[in-house]
C-alpha cells in the first residue's frame, strides 16, 4: 500500500511570493492534516480537511489557506511568504473513525525555503 | 489550548540500555497519545499510541504509560539498539473533534555502541 506522497519535496522561493503544495494521502483515508516543521517552533497544526470541508485551523494567518478534492488529495497554499516561512511542511492522513482521534501518517513533507 | 512538554531534549544511552521519554500535557479533554519516531530526512512515523482508557499499552521493546491524573504520559524502550537513534515526538489529541494533534519539543535520542 503505497504511503502518503508530497510534492514538490524541496522549493525554493523568493519573499513576496506565493507557494502551494500537495498531498496524496493514502488510498481510503479521508482526513488530510498539515503540519509546520521549524528549529524554533517544532511541529505545529496548520489544518485540517475531512470531506473537503475544513475541519480543524491552528493559529496561523489568513496567508496560509489549503483545500481537499474529492478524491481526498489536498493542497496547501501560502501567500506573500515570508522568511519566517521557511520550513518542513508534513502531510498526515488518517483513515477516519469515531470523529477523530485516529492514527496519523505522515508523509515526508516539503522543504519549503524563502530567501 | 493545548500545550505539551517533553523532557529530556536529548538523552544518550549504551546500547542495551533502556530510555524513557517523558511527556506532560495540559488539556484534561486530551484522550489520544500517541508518539512519532523521526529519522533525518523523514516524516515523523506512528511507533505507539495510546488512549485514556488503558494505563499502559507494549509493542515489543516499546511501552507507553499513562497517568490522566498527572496528566502525564511515558515512552519506555527497552534493549535499545543502534537503529533507535533518531528524534521522538510525543503528542496529545483528542477524540471526535478531529484529527488535531499537538507535539512536543522532540528528544533526540542517541544509542551510542
């Protein structure tokens, strides 16, 4: 069973651009989650999409906004980047039972950094 | 919300030795813990969790405790081998409301031959 897949896996931006990732999540698994990696801040809840409705939202600004298709791949988009938004970028998708609580997978995230 | 702390930040062991990874969480609605390993160059990996409903749960040389009334949780891995180096992440989260996880700091665990 093949796991959760992102692409691109490294990006290089410039500040005052706009970026958007993607996420397969694993085949049957409806809920796609985003997660920020940094040094500083460690792993922080970006969203969360199930049924391409969004879910869950962590407290992060409006520029980060995301989305789910109907096949459950999900994209997320950041605007107007900044520096601080150098960062790994993980995908977690989990097969969904009983409203949450479920076994996240992560993919191997995106390396995203802004110069 | 809700915060999660790990301790130790990092922790080295001889092989064979046991580690413990230590969590405490803040959030009494919590009932979801589970622990993520993470090697270089990888997403975090699913190694163990556990719910409120059970004290402790074992996977072979990884165990995980848990005190709801400490609001307290436990990584225990035991005979530990060079392979187990890599960064370990606990997390709490919460049933029915999602899949929203919150993670701790990381402990860099290094077993030194």
């Amino acid at each position: 069973k093949a796991g959760v897949t992102q692409t691109p896996r490294y990006l290089i931006k410039t500040r005052g651009q706009q970026v958007t990732l993607s996420c397969s999540p694993i085949s049957g698994h409806r809920s796609v989650s985003w997660y920020q990696q940094t040094p500083g801040q460690g792993l922080q809840f970006l969203f969360e999409y199930f049924s391409e409705t969004q879910r869950n939202k962590g407290n992060f600004p409006g520029r980060f906004s995301g989305r789910q298709f109907s096949n459950s791949r999900s994209e997320m988009n950041v605007s107007t980047l900044e520096l601080g938004d150098s960062a790994l970028y993980l995908c977690a998708s989990s097969l969904e039972l009983a409203g949450g609580g479920n076994e996240q997978f992560f993919g191997p995230g995106t390396r995203l950094t802004v110069l | 919300g809700e915060n999660v702390e790990q301790h130790p930040s990092t922790l080295s062991v001889q092989e064979g030795d046991s580690a413990v990874i230590k969590c405490t969480y803040s959030d009494s609605a919590s009932n979801y813990f589970p622990w993520y390993k993470q090697e270089l160059g990888k997403g975090p990996q699913l190694i163990i969790d556990i719910r409120s409903n059970v004290g402790e749960k074992k996977d072979q040389r990884i165990a995980v405790t848990l005190n709801k009334t400490a609001k307290h949780f436990s990584l225990h891995i035991t005979e530990t081998q060079p392979e187990d180096s890599a960064v370990y992440f606990c997390a709490a989260g919460r049933t029915g409301g999602g899949n929203k996880l919150t993670f701790g700091t990381g402990t860099q665990l290094k077993v030194e031959l």
